[in-house]
C-alpha cells in the first residue's frame, strides 16, 4: 500500500524541519563551483601548520680553545670513529665522576649534576664541536 504525500505538503515539513530548503545553501550568490573551492581549499589546508624537528646541535660550535684541534681530529679519523671514540671517553669519564661520587658519599642527584656541569664545560672549552 502506497501512501502519497502532496509535494507542497511534503516540502513544508522538511522546510520547517531545518529551516530552509535544499536550494537555499547556494541561493545567496555563491554557486557550487565557489563553494567547492573554498572545500578543498579548506581540505589541502592543515589543521595545525607542521611542527619544526629539534636538532641536537651544539650552540657553542666553532668556540672554545680546544673546537679547531677537535674539528681537525675529526676531519682526520672520520665521523664514525670520533663519535665511537668520543662516546667511550664520554662513558670513561662519567665512570670516574661516578667513582668519585661514591668515594665522598654523595647521591645520584648531585652525581648527576656534577656529570651535567662537565658537559656544560666540556662545551665551553670546544670539546663537544
């Protein structure tokens, strides 16, 4: 059984539903083709611009009184092997502040911050370039 719905009828109901009709999104100057530009402007626009990759580098390359002599070693032996030699002289010497540490009785927070003040140094002298 079919039921029919007098189109005016029809239409009033679904008008006085959302409040308009179906032509009235375009009616108001703009016309599909502008409507479907600023959508896929919309579209092709990030939501948040994309963030910038941090980058370990060291502020104080270049300076301190022993950067050219590291520089100049590094050229030589290669990147590779002075990161690898320079890790280990790294551990080696927070061995030694370790050492230390447990000799004079202090905790891990100042055995940190004494492995934190030499790397601090260690830059300002240019041993880190």
């Amino acid at each position: 059984m079919a039921v029919s719905l007098p189109s005016a009828g029809f239409r009033s109901e679904i008008r006085s539903a959302f409040h308009g009709d179906w032509a009235a999104p375009f009616a108001g100057g703009e016309d599909r083709a502008a409507l479907a530009r600023k959508a896929s402007a919309a579209r092709l626009r990030p939501a948040n611009p994309p963030r910038s990759v941090p980058m370990m580098k060291n502020v104080n390359e270049g300076k301190g009184i022993f950067a050219p002599l590291v520089v100049v070693t590094r050229n030589i032996v290669g990147k590779q092997r002075f990161n690898q030699l320079r890790g280990k002289a790294i551990a080696l010497h927070s061995q030694v502040i370790t050492e230390f540490c447990k000799s004079i009785g202090a905790d891990g927070k100042q055995r940190q911050g004494l492995i934190r003040l030499a790397k601090k140094n260690g830059e300002r002298l240019g041993f880190l370039a």
